[in-house]
C-alpha cells in the first residue's frame, strides 16, 4: 500500500516521459521477451518498484511499444551475426587451403571443432555456405586455367611469329628450331603444339591472301581512277577543240561579215537600191567569194542594216542642210525652202523622189512646231508677271 502512494505521488511529481523511459529500462533489465503476451511476461516486472510508475493503461501501450522495437532490434542483430558467422566461416575455408576437389565431410572432419564452423548452427547450412564457396572456387581455379592456357597458346604463337612462319613453312623444320625454347616446352602435348602451328599457318595464308585481295583492290581502285582521269581529260580536250573550232568559224563568219560589208560600202551607196538587183551587181565583184560562209538571208539582212545606215545618214545631211538654212520659219512652205537649198549636193543626194524630200521637210517644220509650243510653254511659266484676269 505505501509503495502504491509513493509510485502516485511520482506519478504526480515526474513528467509522463521520463517514467516511461525507467519503464522500458525496466523491461529491457528483466529480460522480457520480444515474442512473447503481457500475461506471460508480467511475473518478471510486477514487483520491480518502477512497474507502479504508470497506471495500467500506460504500461501495456509502452510494453507494446517495447515489445515492437525490441522485435525489430534483435531481428537486427540476429541477422548481423548470421552475416558476422558466414563470413567467418568463408574465412575458415579459405584458410583451409582447399581445392576444387575436396569434399564437405573433409572438410568438416578437419575443421569441425573450430568455433568459426560451430557458429553455424545447422548443417546444412554449413553444407550450403560450402557448396556456394566451391562453386566460385571452381569457376576461378576454370578461369585462371584458361587464362594460363591462353598464355601459353600466345607465347607460342609469338615463338612461331618469330620465326617467320608462313603458309610455306613445314612443322618438322621449325620444330627442330624451337624445341629447346621454354615456350615450346610450356606446351605439354605434341599434338597440341602441331595442332597450333597448323591454325597459326591458316591464320597467315588467310591473311597473305586477303591482303593479296586487298592490293589487287587498291590497284583496280587506281587503275579505275586513272581510267577516269583519262576520260575526263579526253573530254576537256574535245570541248577545248569544238570550243577552238567555234572560235576559228566564228572568226571566219566574222571575216566574211567584213568582206561583205566592205564590198556593201563600195557598191552600193544609194538608200533607194533594193536587193534584188543589187545582188546581181554584187556577185560580179571577186569578194563576193570572200562571203560564201554567210547564207542568203544573212546577206540580205546585211544590206538592209546598209541600206538603213544610208538612208540614216541622208536624212541626217537633209536635216543638218535645213538648220543650217536661216531663212526657213514655222511658217515656209516646201515649194519656197526648195528653191533655196535645191543647189545644195545634199539636196540631191537625199532622193531622187522630191515627194521624199516634200515629205521629210514636212516632218521637219512639225517636229520644230511641237519643240517651239513645248518651249514657250515652258517661257510662260517662268514668266511671273503675266496673270489671269
């Protein structure tokens, strides 16, 4: 009864944290079970003085508690020293030094009183840490087997690589050149090292061979280019020649086109010749010869460019022959301008037709009468004191 009005006046006194942290203390100390009921467990705490601390409510929610932490706790350590024992036991077999071919029951009858082998506890567990630990041993013994053969095939394939060994080279021969080198006698069988040369004389036959195929590769690779070259250059130098033979024809078009006009410009000097009979004149003189390379129609359009030309620079003359006639107005008539200039070479050079020269003076006078209104129009708005009334 006085424990129990001491535990309340606690109660009273220390924070509701504090006395459920000596709780669990308290059942940590007595060594209450994980994986076990509070009924069962209660016979291990309820006369310890700090069971009072909680009401009865308390002490189940933190035994709860306790009992949910500590479950997850020993799992914990439970499983680190499973781990701790397997590792100790993968270090006992490698201290023992086995080999791919020792047995379990050898094993265990050698090292079964070693703690490292009691501390797993069931056998064939034992047995299963074993068989995992022979297996990686056996794939490294395979692979350290492999790799040592593959070193001695290779040394003695460089055994043979120096010696020159080639698709022509006989086994017996070289055997007796090589038989004293430690490469050759790391190979333990006979027919293994015949067996080597013979693939080591496959592999260079295959690849003198392919670089046989190769070269001839290269050379019908440079054959072709050199083919291609050829064709090209033979191509340049077709259009190089049909580009001089352009040349040289257009140049002798030129030639005749020169002829043709010079011999123009000697014979025919009136505007008014047309081409028919005019053709006939022309074919009498020797540099109608010169202009063969011209066809008909180009020597027809060539006297017409001439004959344009004429009649260009006629009316030229005719015109410079009416300005420079002082006494012609806007207001002359052709019948008063003719007897004035008709003395004049130009007069008659112009045309033999006078309704030609009626007819060019009339364009004249109309061409000087749209020039005058267009400049006294222009006089007229720059003169400023003449205004609309």
């Amino acid at each position: 009864m006085e424990a129990e009005i001491k535990a309340a006046r606690e109660r009273a006194i220390v924070p509701l944290d504090i006395r459920m942290k000596q709780f669990r203390d308290m059942l940590l100390e007595r060594g209450v079970s994980a994986f076990s009921t509070w009924d069962k467990e209660l016979h291990k705490i309820v006369f310890d003085p700090r069971y009072l601390l909680l009401n009865n409510k308390e002490r189940k929610q933190v035994f709860e508690q306790y009992v949910k932490q500590r479950a997850e706790d020993e799992r914990k350590e439970k499983r680190s020293k499973l781990k701790e024992a397997k590792e100790e036991f993968v270090q006992l077999m490698e201290e023992a030094k086995i080999s791919a071919k020792t047995s379990f029951s050898e094993f265990a009858m050698k090292n079964g009183k070693d703690h490292r082998f009691k501390a797993i506890e069931k056998m064939r567990d034992r047995e299963a840490l074993f068989s995992e630990f022979m297996t990686t041993l056996r794939k490294k013994e395979k692979e350290t087997s492999r790799s040592r053969a593959e070193k001695v095939k290779q040394d003695f394939t460089d055994l043979l690589k120096e010696q020159n060994v080639d698709k022509y080279s006989r086994w017996s021969k070289v055997k007796d050149k090589v038989e004293s080198d430690s490469r050759y006698k790391a190979v333990d069988s006979s027919h293994l090292r015949e067996e080597w040369f013979k693939m080591y004389v496959e592999t260079k036959a295959k690849e003198e061979d392919a670089e046989k195929e190769r070269e001839k590769e290269r050379q019908r690779r440079a054959e072709e280019s050199l083919k291609e070259r050829q064709r090209e250059v033979q191509k340049e130098r077709s259009e190089l020649i049909r580009e001089v033979d352009r040349e040289r024809e257009q140049h002798k078009r030129d030639e005749a086109t020169q002829h043709f006009k010079a011999l123009l410009a000697d014979m025919v000097r009136n505007a008014d010749a047309n081409w028919r009979e005019t053709r006939r004149q022309l074919r009498k003189d020797h540099r109608w010869e010169l202009a063969n390379l011209l066809d008909r129609d180009e020597k027809e359009k060539l006297f017409n460019e001439h004959i344009d030309m004429l009649t260009k620079k006629k009316r030229e003359q005719f015109k410079q022959l009416l300005d420079e006639t002082s006494e012609i107005t806007l207001m002359s008539s052709w019948k008063e301008v003719r007897k004035i200039i008709k003395d004049d070479p130009r007069f008659s050079k112009f045309s033999s037709s006078d309704r030609k020269r009626e007819r060019e003076f009339n364009d004249y006078i109309r061409d000087k009468f749209v020039a005058a209104k267009a400049d006294f129009r222009t006089l007229l708005k720059e003169t400023k004191f003449i205004t609309y009334k």
